[in-house]
C-alpha cells in the first residue's frame, strides 16, 4: 500500500509558507524493508515478533535504528534562507543546493502577516511568546515589504550592470528562498522530524517538518509513523532528578519536594525571592500533562 501512495505523491507539490513546497523526488524501502533488515540482524531472535507492526514497534521503542537507515527518501524543497540555516544543521543528509553563482536568486521572498510578528521569549533566548498587536504589526510588515523591495531592486540593478553573480548576490536577505534537493535515510529523518515538529521548534521549520511527517513519511512507512508518533514525539521523558522529586512529591508531600529541589540548585534567590530555573520549568510542564500541579506555581 505505500508504495502505491508514494507513486501518487512523486512529484506532488505540498505548500508550505508563501512560496515554500516540499515535493517527493524519489524514495527506496518500506515498512516491509525495516523488517526484512531487522530479521537478518537479528537472526533466531526475533522470531518471537510474529508481526511487522510488532517489531517495527519494539526497535523503534528500544531504539534499535540500524534497520531504519535501509530506506531512504529524497525531496525537492524550496525554502527562505533563514529557515535553511536551521535546517542544513541537520549534518546527516545529502545535499544539493541551488546556486545563486550559476543561475539567477530565486524571485520569492518570505513575508509576514501584520498579525504574525511573534514577540521574543524572555526566559529563553531561542524562542517566542505571544503576537505584537496589529498597530505594531501592520508597521512592521510595512517596513518589512519596502526592505524587501529594494534589496531586490538593487540586486536586479546589479545583474543588470553585468555586476558577476556571485558578487552581486551579497545583499539579498535572509527571507529570499533557496531550492535544494534533500536525501536522508528514515533512522535520520525521524530524528530530524523528532526536533522540528516539536513545539519548541521555530514556527516556519515546523511547518515544514509537519507537512514531511504528516504527508508524506505518515504514507510512505505507516507502521513507522504511528511508532515514532507513540515513541518519540507524543513521548513524556522524565529525568532521574525528575523521578526522585516526583516520589518525595508522591511520599512526603509538596513541601518536601520543593525543599529537596532548593537544596540541589533548582531555585535561586533572586532579590529575596526564590525563583525557579530552567529544569524546575520544564518539570512543571510535565507534571502539567500528568495532571498534576506544580506546587511552586501554586497561587
């Protein structure tokens, strides 16, 4: 069944932001190539696995990734750059880009909606928090297209000159999309969807890993998708101080974690209040999805 919904996704289009699009160029293996590679590892042992959806199952929880590097996917994308940054991080795929020296910068830049200017998260550097208000917003979108405007103008000024490519291509923008072909074997490409899909992710990068995951890696290896959906990204992960806080929280009460976590550094006293670090706040959040209420968020 995937590879004839594979056939019906080769060289399909999915949109992705303005101008953006993943497309499937090629792809090799299956669900049915995961298990065929897995069997052959592991010989006698795994003849207590009766199906493939078991074993698929049991190496992705267990992580056993060697028989997921047997199949692989290539993808034409076309993305901003600024997003591409993030993305050719991911150092285990094999690339090739398009080359603003050779041909022509792609005419499509990345924009933003007066109500999608994403305000910086205080307590980390990396993330977002909340949206500018639409006053704000329209101002800087107003900003944003005439930046836009003349950089191209003057890079079009520039190859109209007879200005070389690769020189006058210096002052194009960050939001100016890149084309690039992408192959990366499933072992791989789950970690990256692992990272990009979580909600931590930069909004424009998880996008773009959403629509991998759940257009195409969801019809091409099914039984692998509902496995690193239940094992990997819907996964709650608790650290061994996370554990330890959690049975005093469950034995000795409220009080005690707290007291315990102070102990070990997991609050500082700022100005004579004790505030909570990084940890503490992520271990809020997963007594959160445990229905549980952190006591030192407690009113």
């Amino acid at each position: 069944m995937s590879q004839s919904a594979m056939q019906e996704l080769r060289g399909h289009q999915f949109p992705v932001l303005e101008s953006g699009f993943v497309r499937v160029v090629d792809w090799m293996g299956d669900d049915a190539a995961i298990v065929q590679a897995a069997r052959v590892s592991y010989g006698e042992g795994t003849k207590q696995v009766q199906e493939d959806r078991g074993l698929i199952r049991y190496l992705l929880r267990h992580r056993h990734t060697t028989p997921f590097e047997m199949c692989e996917l290539k993808l034409h994308i076309r993305v901003p750059m600024d997003t591409w940054r993030q993305w050719i991080r991911h150092r285990t795929a094999n690339v090739n880009e398009y080359s603003t020296r050779y041909s022509l910068a792609i005419d499509a830049a990345a924009t933003t909606n007066p109500d999608q200017w994403r305000v910086q998260l205080e307590s980390n550097r990396q993330g977002s928090s909340g949206l500018f208000d639409i006053t704000t917003g329209t101002l800087l979108s107003k900003k944003e297209a005439e930046l836009q405007s003349l950089c191209r103008s003057v890079y079009e000024e520039r190859i109209a000159l007879g200005v070389a490519r690769e020189q006058a291509r210096k002052d194009l923008p960050l939001c100016t999309y890149t084309e690039a072909y992408w192959k990366i074997d499933l072992h791989n490409l789950l970690h990256f969807l692992a990272l990009r899909m979580d909600h931590h992710a930069q909004k424009e990068i998880r996008d773009y890993a959403t629509v991998i995951g759940e257009k195409i890696v969801s019809q091409w290896v099914p039984l692998t998708w509902q496995a690193f959906l239940d094992y990997r990204l819907n996964v709650l992960t608790l650290s061994s101080s996370d554990i330890s806080y959690l049975k005093i929280f469950h034995t000795a009460g409220s009080d005690a974690m707290v007291e315990k976590m102070r102990q070990e550094g997991w609050f500082r006293d700022v100005s004579g209040k004790w505030m909570a670090n990084r940890e503490a706040n992520e271990l809020a959040i997963k007594m959160e999805m445990l229905g549980l209420q952190a006591p030192w968020l407690e009113n």
